[in-house]
C-alpha cells in the first residue's frame, strides 16, 4: 500500500491464478503498482520460483478510504 498518514487501503477486488504447482524450492515474489489514485489502487502481484517460471499472478483493486478520526 501506497497511502499517507490518516489513509488505509480496503481490498476491492482480485484476481488470482495459480499457473503451476510447487512443492519445494525457493519462490519469490514482487508486487508493483499499477496504478496510484487519490482514492483508488491497482497492484499486479507475480510469484516466481529459482527458475524464473511464474507460479502465481494476482492482480488486485483497493480503495484507499480515510481514517475515522475518534470523537
């Protein structure tokens, strides 16, 4: 999440998919935005194994909502 202080971020929606199993071995995984709105985010989330080949890919919508200040 990419907000400023007072901001969080809600899950909208995702999108995921599981393209190959794995079972042992070492997996690493990258999110990116693609894009950062005042009140709403795209990210793209890629899980790749030691041999580069994509495992799981997810692209997920929040909305970035303003904390409510206590009364």
């Amino acid at each position: 999440m990419c907000v400023e202080a007072g901001f969080y971020c809600v899950e909208q929606k995702a999108n995921a998919n599981h393209v190959r199993a794995k079972r042992s071995g070492l997996v690493t995984g990258s999110a990116r935005p693609l894009f950062l709105g005042a009140t709403t985010q795209a990210w793209q989330i890629d899980i790749h194994d030691e041999y580069g080949c994509l495992v799981y890919s997810s692209r997920s919508s929040m909305a970035v909502l303003r904390q409510k200040r206590p009364d």
